[in-house]
C-alpha cells in the first residue's frame, strides 16, 4: 500500500477560491478527506461546503465557524494526480462563499492498495 498526505491549508481573506498544486508519484485508487478545521474570523455563521475539481462531483468537505472535524471521507480515484486543482468554498445553494473571511486547514490522503 502507498500513501501520499497533503496538507492545505488557505486564508479566505485572499479569497473564496484557490489553487493548489498537487503531485502524487503513483496512481491513488482512494483519496480520504483526514480532517478539516476552520477558524473564522468574525460573526459568520451557518455551514459551507468545500469544492474541489479532484473529484467528481466536486463536493470533498462541509465546514462551519470554529469547527475541527475528524471526516475520514473516502472517493474513488484511479486517476493521476499531477497538476494544478481548485478549491472554492460555497454556500449550501451552491452560490460563492463571500462571507467566508476565516482560515482553513486541512488533510488529504492519497492511497494506492
């Protein structure tokens, strides 16, 4: 078995999307969201979700004010992982998380069994 961790971490004050370049020297069959935690940095409340073209579908992670989540999400892969891969936060409705101005960190698991 091989595993790759990444680790990410973005201010939202430079913005509700970012890039992320990413770099795995085998073909991952599994990529497990770890963990996520978000600090935000003033009233905002409610729930996000984090997009991220790595997967289809897109959804990887939801993310709320002052949480650590523990997710261990798993997605089906087989596919190589060597470019350049956008993550946007949005709203529940799908619309850009403007009002998300916090930090965020989080754990991806790349796994080939």
């Amino acid at each position: 078995m091989l595993i790759k961790n990444v680790i990410i971490a973005h201010d939202f004050k430079n913005g509700y999307e970012f890039k992320k370049d990413i770099n795995v020297q085998f073909v991952p069959d599994e990529l497990v969201v770890k963990q996520i935690v978000y600090r935000h940095d003033g009233g905002e409340t409610g729930i996000g979700k984090l997009n991220s073209d790595l997967i289809r579908g897109g959804t990887l992670c939801f993310f709320m004010d002052g949480s650590s989540q523990i997710l261990n999400c798993s997605y089906s892969l087989g596919i190589p992982i060597d470019g350049t891969y956008t993550f946007t936060a949005l709203e529940l409705d799908n619309k850009p998380s403007v009002g998300s101005v916090g930090q965020l960190g989080l754990i991806l698991q790349f796994i080939k069994h």
